[in-house]
C-alpha cells in the first residue's frame, strides 16, 4: 500500500468551473442545471469535470464521525477530500481492486478483490494502516481470483462471503478494528448449497445471504424453474450457526431475493418472481413477501407481470416496476402490506418520459430520487412528487454532512444542503 501525491485539490470553487471557449460552452449547462435546483438543494459550491479516460469516482461517505469529508474511490486508490474545498486529507493507493468499503467507528474498511481478497482496516483520520485480515477461501490456493466476494458490517466487525469458481462459498465474521491480532476470525464456515452470493446483509442477529439481487437473473432463474437450491439462507450472525431458508422446499419455480427488514418487528421481505403465462422474462409474475424472524410467511400481495425491485425507506416498502401503460411506476405499500400511494412516470412532467427510478436518498423528512433525466423529491408518508431537475441524469447522489454531492456523466459537483 503506497501513499499518492496529495499537493492538488480534487474539486475547483465553482467560479472556476466553466471556462472560457468551448471547454465552457460544453459545462455551462450542466452547471446551470444543478444552479437553479429547489430545496433541499442549496448553492452550487465546488466540484469538477472528469475527462473520459478518467472518469468519475464512485462515492464513499465515512459516516458521522468524518461527515465533512468524503471518499473517492478509484479501481485502486482511494482519497478523502474535505468538503467542500476538495483539499485532500489522505489519500491510498492499493496493489489490488477495491470491491467496496465503509466506516466502522472511526475507521475506515475496505475489500479487495484478486487471489487473496483481504479487509484493510484505514485510521478515518489519517489514513494510516491499523489492520489487515485476510478473507478465507475454501480449497488450495490456486491463484484464481473470488468471483464470490461480498460483505457487510456487523458491529465492530465485517462479515465477508466469498468464493472461487467451482469451489464452496464460505462466509467468515472478522474483527478489524485495531488491537485485534493478526489473523483473527470470530467463526468461518463454508456454506452448504449456496454456489454464489451477490448480496450480503447483516441485521440484528441475522446474517442473509442472497443467491440474486438482479430483477433481470432472478425472471430468468423463475422461467427456466427446477431451482435446486435455496435462493434466500440466513445464519446466526453472532455464530454463524445455520437458521431459515427461503423457499425452503426446492426444487421450486419461485425464485426469490431479500428486498429488506423491519427491525421493530423482526420482519424480513422478499420478492418473489415466479413464471409467467410464457417463458419472457418480462411476463414472470411477481409478489411480495414478508417473512416473520423464523423465516415464515405472515402475508404476501401480488404485483403482476414484469420486472420489480425495490427497498425499504423507513415505514414504508417501496416498490419499482412496469407501468402498464408505458414508463415506470413506484408502489408503496405500509410494513402491514396494506397498498400505501403509488407515482408513475407518464404523471411527472417531465420533458419526455423516465424509463426508471434509481435508488433514493434521504434529506431530512423526503427522497431524492434521481433517474435518467432529472430528479424527483418525495415525501415517503404521502408520495407528493416535486420534480427538481428535467435536463440532467444523475448517476449517483448523496448525503454528506451539510453537503450534497451528485455525480452526473463526468461531473461531481457539491451543493450545500438548505432546510
């Protein structure tokens, strides 16, 4: 692990955005969309154009603790800029791929990929290397990359699932803050019928696993039915002790993924893609389910024919799928299962129509929502869409202290957040 270069800012004032000449004419629009934003959005403060050789970091907040800083993420670097000057703070460069990461205390972690994916453990201050565990594998080492790797924090600790092709998928919980000794694993077990992971998520004393997360996988998995295995197995996070399974009778022709839980209640909900009245995977037929914490079904509403996904936002699951008329349309339901509001593309006023919704942020009391070609405000208890941008997609956006960041095609741009 090498320290990169720290002299330059990552971010320009906004007076420096938009040069003269071309280069100018290119990014004044884009700017001037994000200029004249509503509320919750305040002034347009800092940000920067990525050329296409170059492009755009993903985002990486480093939770309360370091809520005027964030992180970009590259393939393999990582540099945490104070906002909203885009001064570096510190800054990593890796000899393999960062997977993913987040705050853990006052740390920060991070998941590599290659032939020995490991959990570094990152001073949230400094940067300075305070742990490494290495993630288990089952078999020999052979040199192959995981092709299996996900993970999710549980307390002080992160559980990782991974695995190599044509080889056992073992999830291991992993202590990585500092003080514990080199090589420490609370439990490892290899987990038996599961061959891949592409979702990992750790809730009470739960530990859920997810064959799927992709609407797309889970229809085709439903169409082509004889599902062998359980597409949904969770274990004792403290443990790691096997618990429930979802369907839990295979082989089956429901295929299903973790949607997310009610932690008041216990309750988890999946969705369910089951086939259709042919073999399309846009005719599979769809429902959501809510499991007790012993994995049994308390109630299930069907949602029709096509594609669905969704999360939960608080009281409310919300729910994406097809318009029957053409577009998108989100479904809220309450955490009863009882149908709540429902806002569909053709309704928005919209220069022309959104395909999809993307995946929310929280501001306050209301959803950011952004989509291909604007930004929608909602308010989860009542819907009451507020369009607040028609002319610019918006690839990620998020909450950072009193600052909001969005990243749109080449540009990240930081506003300051107004109640």
């Amino acid at each position: 692990m090498g320290r990169l270069a720290a002299d330059v800012p990552e971010l320009v004032a906004r007076a420096e955005l938009v040069p003269s000449g071309t280069v100018g004419r290119q990014r004044g629009p884009v700017v001037a969309a994000f200029e004249d934003l509503a509320r919750p959005f305040g002034p347009l403060l800092a940000g920067r154009f990525f050329k296409p050789r170059d492009p755009a970091p993903a985002l990486l907040p480093l939770g309360e603790q370091q809520d005027d800083r964030l992180g970009l993420v590259g393939r393999t670097s990582l540099r945490v800029v104070d906002l909203p000057s885009g001064e570096v703070a510190w800054s990593v460069e890796l000899d393999a791929s960062i997977v993913r990461g987040g705050p853990v205390g006052d740390a920060v972690t991070l998941l590599t990929s290659g032939a020995s994916p490991a959990v570094l453990t990152l001073d949230g201050a400094t940067g300075e290397l305070l742990a490494c565990a290495e993630v288990p594998l089952a078999g020999a080492a052979t040199g192959q990359p995981a092709t299996t790797l996900q993970t999710d924090q549980a307390g002080p600790d992160v559980v990782v699932v991974a695995g190599r092709v044509a080889s056992p998928v073992t999830a291991a919980r992993l202590p990585v803050l500092p003080g514990t000794p080199e090589g420490s694993v609370s439990w490892r077990r290899a987990l038996d019928g599961v061959t891949e992971a592409a979702g990992v998520t750790v809730a009470g004393d739960r530990l859920v696993v997810s064959r799927v997360v992709d609407p797309v996988r889970l229809a085709e998995l439903a169409v082509a039915g004889g599902i062998e295995a359980p597409l949904v197995t969770t274990y004792d996070a403290a443990t790691g002790d096997p618990s429930w399974t979802y369907p839990d009778r295979p082989p089956d022709d429901r295929a299903a993924m973790l949607l997310g839980e009610d932690a008041g209640t216990g309750s988890w909900f999946v969705l369910e893609a089951a086939p259709g009245r042919d073999d399309r995977v846009t005719r599979s037929e769809w429902a959501l389910v809510a499991l007790d914490a012993a994995g049994e079904e308390r109630w299930r509403r069907p949602l029709g024919a096509g594609l669905v996904s969704g999360s939960v936002w608080g009281e409310r699951i919300v729910l994406q799928g097809p318009e029957p008329g053409g577009g998108a349309r989100l479904r809220a339901f309450d955490l009863d299962g009882r149908a709540s509001w429902s806002v569909s593309t053709p309704d928005l006023p919209f220069g022309e129509q959104r395909d999809n919704f993307g995946p929310s942020t929280a501001v306050g009391d209301q959803r950011l929502v952004p989509s291909p070609n604007g930004l929608v405000a909602l308010d989860p208890e009542r819907a009451r869409p507020r369009p607040l941008n028609v002319r610019e997609p918006i690839d990620e956006l998020v909450l950072v202290g009193e600052h909001l960041v969005v990243r749109s095609g080449p540009a990240l741009l930081v506003l300051a957040v107004e109640d």
